[in-house]
C-alpha cells in the first residue's frame, strides 16, 4: 500500500497541482513585500534623469524583469509623478503621505499576469525534474538540483519570452489586448517566428546560471543547517537563512551576466519604440562601469529578499499541503 502512494505521489505525498498552488502563492506574496523597493528606486531614477518619451526601463516585482516603454510626458505616469525625494526613506514616506500606501505597489497587476505562471512553471517543473534526476543519478544525486534548476528556468523562459515581448509591444504602441492577434500576425509575418523569442537569449545568459547555482547552493544551505541544528525537517528560518545567503550568492556571481541581460534587454524595447541600433560594443563596455559604480550591493539588496521569501514561503505551502494529505490518508 505504501508503496503504491510513494510512486504515484514521489515528492513526499505532494502533488504537482498542490506544488502549482504552494509557487503561486509564494509569488503572490514575494511581489507584494519586492514590489515598493523597485517602485521606489524607479521613483529616484527618475527624478535625477527623466524618462524621455519612446525610452525603456527595467520594471521588477521580484519575480521576474520586465521592460516598461515611457509614455508621453504629459501623462500621469506613476514613474513620473512630481515629488523630490532625499532617499530611499523619504521617498517611502512622502509617496505613501501625498500618493496613498497603494502607489508603493504601482505597475504590479499588468506584470503579475506573467510572473506567476513563469514562476509557477519554473518552481513546478524544478520539483518534478529534481525527483526524478535524483533517483537516476545515484551516486551523483547531489548534483541533480544544478542541473533541474537550469533546466527548469529554460523551460519557464521559453513559455514566458514571447508574452513579454508583445506585452513590450502592445505597451510601445498603445495596442489593447484587442489588437493581440493582429501584434502577432504582424511579427510573424514579417520576421518569422524567432522573433517572437527575441529576448530569450538575454534572458537566459544569466537566469541559466544564476539558477543553477542557486538551487545547488539551497539544497547545500538547507541539508547543513538541518544537520547543524539537528532537525529532520527544515523550519521557516531555515528555509529563509537557506534562500537568502543562495540567492546573494548567485546574484554576486551573476551580475556581469544580469548588466548584459538588463542592457540588451532595454535596447530591444526602444527598437519598437525608437528605432535605435543595437551596439554589443556599448554593452561590452558598460559592464566594468556598471560593476565598478553600481556593484553588486542594489542587485543583493533586491534579489536577496525575493529569494528568501519566495522559497521560504513555497516550502511552508508544500509542507502545509504534506501535514494535510497525510492527515487525509490516516483518516481514510
């Protein structure tokens, strides 16, 4: 009987649509606690160089990037209202003050449309290739989650490309989600499918290996705090200590990767907009420039919570979900 259960459900009486359930509920929450940080270093942004019309910026609500298109500068543009701000502080309690606690979350709604499914897809897709490589692997089963983490953020990138691009698209062009089809028709007709993945390969230069890393590094993190604090199954501070130091790690390792990704990423947006060449050279360049005066402080400042929250926060969900089917199982 036992073992029936164990190979229809492998991950310890979890099922994927309870898995799905356990990732869309720690995407929800990790945007909604990410989302004001980036709102607010936009903000700042801003206010030292204005957005002109037609020029993009790099939108996350720490899930995933997104490329915003600037409107017309006579619009009420969140990322344009007036304000000075002195810091990041100030700009906290002066927007909440004179724009109301529910502009600290401005832009979220329209990206939440994809980030949860490409996080759901991603942590879902993680969990069953994780099992399964893990009893294939044998010996070298401690290397099965660097390699499902890659593979797993392929996958989610793959799905999730083209609807970031036309939604990219439809923003650059005030198109409506009438005019959908016509966005799509239009660019397969006159660049052929590939361009509907366009920024796939951006993307994938440093999500590729920040994942890999950082799902080798969680696994390490959790099995060694369990053992240190003598737990068989790791607690909420685990999971989050575990989350955090991997994913500061990964962001660490990965920031020349994540300026290449968030320049090219930026240009292919104002190509819809403003016509402008891309220059691999100008990238190539910036990068010793962006590592020396940004660092890696802002990117750790903002990947770190995401990470820690949105795996802390998943794990609760599954481990919720295991107490109640074995309840469920005891009783029938």
């Amino acid at each position: 009987m036992s073992s029936q259960r164990s190979s229809s459900v492998p991950r310890g009486d979890i099922t994927p649509v309870q898995q799905m359930i356990a990732s869309c509920s720690g995407a929800i929450i990790t945007s909604l606690f990410v989302t004001p940080l980036d709102v607010v270093k936009i903000r700042l942004q801003a206010q030292r160089n204005p957005f002109p019309k037609g020029k993009c910026f790099v939108y996350c609500n720490g899930l995933m990037d997104h490329i915003c298109v600037c409107e017309n500068g006579i619009s009420k543009a969140w990322y344009k209202a007036p304000g000075h701000f002195s810091g990041t502080l100030d700009a906290f309690i002066k927007i909440i003050r004179m724009e109301g606690i529910r502009s600290l979350w401005s832009g979220l709604p329209p990206t939440l449309v994809m980030a949860v499914p490409a996080t759901v897809i991603y942590f879902t897709c993680y969990d069953q290739l994780c099992a399964v490589l893990k009893l294939r692997m044998g010996d070298r089963s401690d290397y099965a989650p660097l390699l499902a983490g890659a593979v797993a953020r392929v996958g989610s990138a793959t799905v999730i490309s083209p609807l970031e691009l036309i939604r990219t698209k439809m923003q650059s062009e005030k198109q409506s989600y009438r005019e959908l089809s016509a966005v799509i028709q239009s660019a397969l007709h006159n660049q052929g499918w590939r361009s509907l993945w366009r920024g796939w390969g951006p993307t994938l230069l440093r999500d590729v290996p920040f994942s890999a890393m950082y799902w080798f590094n969680y696994e390490k993190g959790k099995a060694w705090l369990c053992q240190y604090y003598n737990f068989t199954d790791p607690t909420f501070a685990i999971t989050f200590t575990a989350g955090a130091l991997s994913g500061s790690f990964a962001s660490i390792v990965t920031l020349p990767f994540d300026v290449v990704k968030t320049k090219r990423q930026v240009e292919l947006g104002e190509l819809q907009t403003m016509k402008c060449e891309y220059s691999g050279e100008i990238i190539t360049a910036q990068i010793s420039l962006c590592l020396l005066s940004s660092g890696f402080l802002p990117r750790l400042i903002k990947v770190a919570p995401a990470c820690a929250i949105m795996i802390s926060t998943y794990e609760f969900g599954k481990a919720f979900f295991r107490r109640y089917n074995q309840k469920k199982q005891r009783v029938t």
